[in-house]
C-alpha cells in the first residue's frame, strides 16, 4: 500500500510539474518586424499590430496574445519618440493599483499597474525614456503586459521577460 501511495504522488507531482511548463509550442519564437523595431515572441501567439508608423511602412507598436487569452504581451517602440496611446491607463474602467517612477543613467523609467474595474484583468507597463546628458533626446520606448490573474502572469513570466529582452531597435 505505502509503495502505490508513492507511485500516486510521483504522478500527481509529474502531472502538476507538466501543467506549468511551456508547451512544445512556445519553445519556438517568431521575430516580428515593426517599423523600427524587431522582436522575438512565442510561435503559438497571435500579433496584433496596433500603432501606424508616422514615418514609414509598418506599426509603432503591436500585442501579442497568448492562445489560452489568459495574457496579452505589448511593445510600443516609434522611430523617435510618440505616446504609447494604445496601452494608455482608461480611468473610465480602470484603477490604478500602483505608480512609480525610476531614474536612469540614461534616462528615466515610468512603471505603473492598473487592474479592470470589472475585475477582469491587470496590466502593467514600463515607459522609457532615453536621456544623454540628462536631456531628453527624443527617443522612447514601452512594454506591457495584460494578465487575468495572478497564476497567469507567473505561468508567461519567464516569456514575458525573453520577449522584451529580444527587442532590437532601428535607427535612421
């Protein structure tokens, strides 16, 4: 009996293990090209381009959501500089849960977390913006992340973090 017992709990440890893993799927990553920027995400995503460019073909900025619609990746990233209008906080169904701001070597960095009024979901955002010498030069650049609870967020964390890790951004 103690040696089933065993067995059952190596299996229900197996099984839990399996079920926050990655799958298969998400091991391969996509590049998708925007207007100034290039950037790695998970191959079973769907993208969303989101932003037209103002100074060329393509979009300033695009989500890119997971197929369980559990979280929802964002990169805002124009030639110079832009708002990132489409990830902006709604005060009309959102609250804002927590606010901040970092200063840089080389510029400063706007964190903020709002969660649904409905209590759908939560999005969090970093906005960057570039100084040399303490003077704006005009170049900005965002990420964000939509989840619907917590277990989401940690489950696409380690995704999350590649995804804003592998932005290449263009110049002139």
């Amino acid at each position: 009996m103690k040696k089933n017992r065993c067995i059952v709990m190596v299996l229900v440890f197996v099984v839990l293990a399996l079920s926050v893993l990655p799958s298969a799927s998400q091991a391969d990553w996509k590049k998708y090209e925007g207007a100034w920027f290039d950037i790695e995400y998970p191959g079973d995503f769907s993208v969303r381009p989101s932003m037209p460019s103002l100074s060329r073909e393509g979009f300033d900025s695009a989500f890119f959501l997971a197929p369980d619609s559990s979280v929802e990746f964002y990169v805002f990233s124009p030639q110079w500089s832009g708002e990132p209008e489409d990830f902006s906080i709604n005060a009309a169904s959102e609250t804002i849960v927590s606010m901040s701001k970092e200063t840089l070597d080389d510029g400063e960095v706007s964190h903020f977390t709002v969660r649904a009024k409905d209590k759908r979901y939560w999005r969090s955002m970093e906005d960057t913006v570039v100084r040399v010498n303490g003077e704006e030069i005009g170049v900005r650049y965002a990420f964000g992340i939509k989840y619907t609870d917590e277990k989401s967020y940690q489950k696409y964390r380690p995704q999350y973090l590649k995804f804003k890790s592998s932005i290449r951004r263009y110049a002139d």
